[in-house]
C-alpha cells in the first residue's frame, strides 16, 4: 500500500438547479395567473383534458406537416391557424376568471365548436370568395361579422381587455371617420366594406401578423418547447453558475447570464421571470440582497431575453415583414444593443454586490464548467445549428424545423436528456398552448393594420407625430418612447410593436431615420414597457416571488436596464450600432467604447465603483458613459478623458474608505 498521501476528494457541488425553491409551485401558480393572462386558463382532468390535448398535438402536427412539406394558400394558412387557436381558447380560457371552474360545460363546447366552423369557412369557400372579386353575399358579410367579434372575445380572454379597447377604438374609427377633425378625418367606410377588408382579405385579421405566427413565430415556440422538455433550462443554469457563482453577489450574476441564456429561446418575459426566477431570486435575498433588488434583477434580466438572438421575441419577425429584410438582419442588429443591455445589468449586479460587501459561493458549491458540459452540452446543438442555417440565407422555417428536429436527436445522446414517445407529444402540445396568445394577439393586431390601410392612417400619424414635434428628431423619439411605453401597458409586444410600426416609427422615416432603426426603436420600448412602472408584468412578477413591493422593483428593474432606454437613442442618431454603415474596424472601436459607457453608467446608477459616490460623481460618470456609448470619434475622446478622470477621483477615495476601516471595503 503506497505511503503517498491521497488527494482531498472534492465535495460534490451543489448546483443551483438543483437548489429547492422556497416559493410553492400553487403560489406561482397564482402568481402567473395574477400577472400574466395567458395563465388563467382551465386545470382540465379526464376525457376533457384529453381532448384538449390532441386537439393541441394536432395544431402542432398541421403547423409541422406545412412547415415540411409547404404552406398553403395564405388565406387557407391563416384561417386554419386561427380556427385551431379558436377552439383552443374558447375551451381553456373562461368567460369570467373569477367565476371560472376547471371543466367544461355544454356551452363551451358549442362556442368552440362555432368558433371553428366560422374559423374554417374561408378555408372551404376558398374558391368561391376569390372568385366574388369582393361581391360577397349575405351569409359571407354575417360570418366576417362573427369571425372579427371571436377575435375581439379570444383577445379579451386570452391576452386582456386593453388591446380589445384599442382594437374596438380603430373599428369604430374607420366607420365614424367622417364626424373626425384635422387630420384624423377620412370618408368614412360601412360596415359591409369593414367586415370584408378585415375578414377577406390578407390585409385584417388574416394580414402580415397572423402570417407570421402561422410560419415563423409558431414553429420557434414548438422549438422552445421541445428544448425545455430536454432539460436545457437546468443547462443554462448550471452553466451560469459555473462561469459566476464564484463571483462578487454571484446568485444575482448567474440570474443575468441565465435569464441571457434562455432569451435564446424563449421571448417571454414573465414566464422567464417566473421560471428561473424561482430559483435565483431566494438565492439573492440569502446572500444579502435587498428583496426589491433580487425581484429587479430577475426580471430586468428576463425582459432582456426578446432582444437576444438567434431566436427573439415574436416581433422580431414581424419586424423582418414589415421591413421586407431577411430574420437573420434582424438579429444580427440587434446583437450589440443586446449584449450591451446584458452587460449593463451585470455591471451593476457587481457594484451592487462591491456596495454591499457581498460574497460569492465558494470553489465547493460550483459545478465545474468541463463537467456540466460534459454532461449537457450537446443540447447547444439546435441553437447552433439554427445560427448556422439563419446565416447561410434558409428561411426562419426551415431553421426553427431543423432545430426542432436536432433538439430530439441530440437529447437521445444522453439518457438524461432522452425524450421518450409521450414527452414528445407533450411538448407538441406544449408548443401549441405556447402559442395561443400570441396568434390571438397577431390577429387582433391585424384588425389595427388593415384600418390603417383602409383608413391611410398610418400615415396621417406620422406626418401628425412630426408636426406636433416641429420636425424635431430627439422629441419625435421622445414622443415614440412615451407611446410605446403607455401601450406595454396593456397590450403584448407583439401588438404593441404593430400598432408602433404602423404609426409612429413611419414618423422617424421621414425624419430621415434609417428604416431598421426606426423599427428597432420601436420594438426595444415596446419590451421595455414590462419592466416599466406603474404596469411592469416582469417586475411584478419578480416582486410577487422575492415578497417586496412592485412599485419599488418597478423602479429597480428601469435602473438596471437603463441600457435599453439609452442605446435606442444612439442607434437612430448613430446607425453603427446596429451594423449600418459601419467597418470592422469602426465596429470593434464602437464595441470598446460602449462598454466602456456602460461600465460609468452602470456606477453611476448604483453610487459606486470602487468606493461610495457623490451626487457630483455620479452625474460625472453617467456623462463620461453617455459619450463613451455614443459612436462617435469626439464623443469617445470626451468620455475615456471623463472616465479616466473619475476613476482617479475614485481610488483616491477608496484608500480614505479602507483606512476609514469599512466592512465592505475590501469584499
């Protein structure tokens, strides 16, 4: 036996997926349905819930058989998809929530029933209707009238009464036109010429948005769901852990990278919230942060993943119609204002942490990244491969496919990973509950966009956005934000970004504002509305987690993503940073620079960087870090002397501080 001592074994780490949240799944349950609309549906069992079921798994396999083999007619697609999402509403989602029981009755099943035979008339009058040449007959003009009211209701039910309001607002605008002053004024239309532009045509509820979620957007949120059902959120956050656990406050650093992480693939703010939330947000508060501060980060971080590529939020695609520009251009902008949003979050996680003298987790409680990888990596496949295919030029649809594909094969590596039969089905019918609110949202948005086809207001408000600006840039944009901003209120991105697009980022256009940008802007404040007070979806959600007050989180979370309030400005007045007319070179300078700026606004958002700040010092940085984001030579040279300057003034201190003998001077 060799006298050669042993090495220590290490302790098995304990990861943070693993970790047991202390908030009760019926408290999140209650919790998402308290925030989140989407979430109030109907806890079926038995023959109900099966039914319910396939009929789920079978809008999956209709959306999978023509993403595989080609779409139909865009009238026959579009109306297929929305009769599925009909009856799927109509028999998951109440009438009333508060009165609401988890089973169906008689009633439901005839409305749904209803729902799909109006649904589906287009499909099988196909012919008949564009052969009309718009001379459509009585029973036509009822259904239209049916079909556009269950849009309105399935809206109400599944998404929220606001954008049923705004919606109901632009009906009524395109019949009482005439009675309008200024320039709000049109002839005003019927009611039969309404029905049949909104229910007919491919410019109402069967337009561009509806398109879009019956190819694009419905494939890469079946993709999401097949991903999860493989265990990549448990990925995510044993890989966050193992780059920053370890770190100053490092349970709030690894909610940054995590909640980057499943941007990825998933754009829902809330439900990102709610999903890893539940395990990092108690994990901050242990450590020492102030719950209003746990909850921020959380959903600060989750807002942030319908900006990240490869796969954004639903209005990205949108986004790449309206525009007439392939997806991966969408992305591929986005990408920097992406990074630079989560890097400002990650600042000021860590000056927070410095503040406060908090710790990370030591070498024995951290999962080692070769492991993790070792283990789960191969579900980084799909992501990669969509990446690959988006930017060899294939469609959105034939990426998301691909990838849906992959995330099965490459979870049979791995009997951890294995989906079986029955996991497979339910992640199709996953997929489809997924979907529901945003079809329902493309549809009711569709409403908005043909009365501003109709109506040609689309352009009356840019031109009356501008005037009201005196053909100001900064107050046009400012007037946008606020737009944007009130809309998030109450209505999804997906529907706030139409309505934005329509109307205001056309403003920007003829301002001179290069069109990308213009819609970027729009698309970045239409997220940033769910972090937001006084209505903040994400922050509420994180407050509702960490027991801390929404108001308060509310403003927390706008501090730490002071980024996506900032970069949108910098983008319309400097393009470079979303890749127009820019080099490689002028790139990696702009990228240098802007991290730079997010680093001095960062400190000066939190009051520190290496030891406490004035106001004066505060407002120093936050300049110093505007200039530095600006891409600009004059700019640049201003902040990094701005900077410099501060960061002198800041260490002189800190030696005063630890002589002073702070507790947290030296953390």
């Amino acid at each position: 036996m060799s006298d050669k001592k042993q090495p220590r074994e290490r302790p098995q780490a304990m990861r943070m997926s693993e970790i047991k949240s202390d908030v009760t799944e019926e408290e999140l349950t209650k919790l998402l349905a308290k925030v989140d609309k989407e979430s109030t549906f109907r806890k079926l069992s038995g023959y109900q819930y099966r039914i319910v079921y396939w009929v789920a798994v079978a809008f999956s396999c209709f959306q999978l058989y023509t993403a595989m083999f080609g779409a139909y007619p865009a009238q026959i697609q579009r109306s297929v998809h929305l009769s599925f999402a009909f009856v799927l509403v109509f028999l998951l989602y109440p009438f009333r929530t508060k009165t609401a029981v988890n089973r169906l009755r008689v009633r439901d099943y005839l409305f749904a029933a209803f729902a799909a035979c109006i649904g589906m008339y287009l499909t099988v009058n196909y012919m008949r209707l564009m052969e009309t040449a718009g001379d459509y007959t009585r029973a036509d003009m009822v259904v239209g009238i049916c079909g556009t009211l269950l849009t309105l209701e399935a809206a109400r039910r599944v998404v929220g009464t606001p954008i049923v309001v705004i919606a109901s607002s632009f009906l009524a605008y395109a019949y009482f036109g005439a009675y309008l002053p200024g320039f709000l004024s049109h002839r005003g239309y019927s009611i039969e010429r309404i029905v049949s532009h909104m229910y007919f045509t491919t410019e109402g509820i069967l337009g561009i948005p509806l398109g879009v979620s019956s190819t694009f957007i419905f494939l890469f949120i079946l993709f999401g769901a097949f991903l999860e059902k493989t265990g990549i959120g448990k990925l995510f956050i044993d890989i966050a852990d193992a780059i920053a656990g370890w770190a100053a406050g490092g349970p709030a650093k690894v909610a940054v990278i995590t909640s980057a992480l499943e941007g990825t693939i998933s754009g829902s703010s809330v439900a990102n919230t709610v999903g890893s939330g539940s395990f990092t947000i108690p994990m901050m508060k242990k450590l020492g942060y102030r719950p209003e501060f746990a909850g921020a980060v959380e959903a600060a971080a989750s807002t942030g993943g319908q900006i990240m590529p490869p796969v954004m939020g639903a209005a990205a695609f949108l986004m790449a119609e309206f525009i007439g520009i392939p997806y991966i251009e969408i992305a591929k902008a986005a990408a920097i204002p992406a990074c630079l949003y989560f890097l400002g979050i990650f600042i000021e996680v860590h000056f927070e942490a410095k503040r406060c003298g908090l710790k990370g987790k030591t070498w024995e409680q951290i999962p080692r990244f070769v492991t993790v990888l070792k283990e789960r990596g191969h579900l980084f496949v799909p992501l990669i491969a969509i990446i690959y295919i988006l930017v060899e030029g294939f469609t959105p649809s034939y990426a998301a496919l691909i990838g849906l594909g992959l995330s099965v094969v490459a979870g049979m590596l791995k009997k951890a990973t294995r989906m079986s039969i029955p996991a497979i089905f339910n992640a199709l019918e996953a997929g489809a509950r997924a979907a529901l609110g945003v079809a329902i949202a493309c549809a009711t948005a569709g409403i908005i966009v043909g009365v501003v086809t109709l109506t040609g207001l689309g352009l009356k408000m840019a031109n009356g956005l501008v005037d009201i600006a005196g053909g100001n840039l900064l107050l046009t944009m400012f007037f946008t934000m606020i737009t944007s901003l009130i809309l998030g209120m109450g209505v999804p991105t997906t529907a706030n970004y139409v309505i934005t697009a329509t109307m205001a980022a056309p403003a920007l256009v003829l301002l001179g504002v290069e069109k990308l940008a213009a819609h970027l802007f729009v698309f970045y404040f239409g997220i940033i509305a769910d972090i937001t007070p006084p209505v903040a979806l994400a922050a509420y959600a994180g407050a509702g987690i960490a027991k801390s007050n929404p108001f308060w989180t509310g403003i927390t979370a706008s501090k730490l993503a002071i980024g996506a309030f900032i970069v949108p400005y910098i983008f319309v007045l400097n393009p470079a940073m979303v890749l127009i007319g820019t080099t490689p070179y002028l790139l990696s300078v702009n990228l240098v620079t802007a991290c730079g700026g997010m680093f001095g606004i960062g400190a000066a958002m939190i009051g520190f960087c290496v030891a406490p700040m004035n106001w004066f010092e505060r407002i120093w940085f936050a300049i110093a870090g505007l200039m530095l984001i600006d891409p600009r030579t004059v700019t640049d040279i201003i902040g990094i002397m701005m900077l410099a300057a501060g960061l002198v003034i800041q260490y002189r201190k800190k030696k005063v501080w630890v002589a002073a003998g702070s507790p947290t001077a030296t953390a």
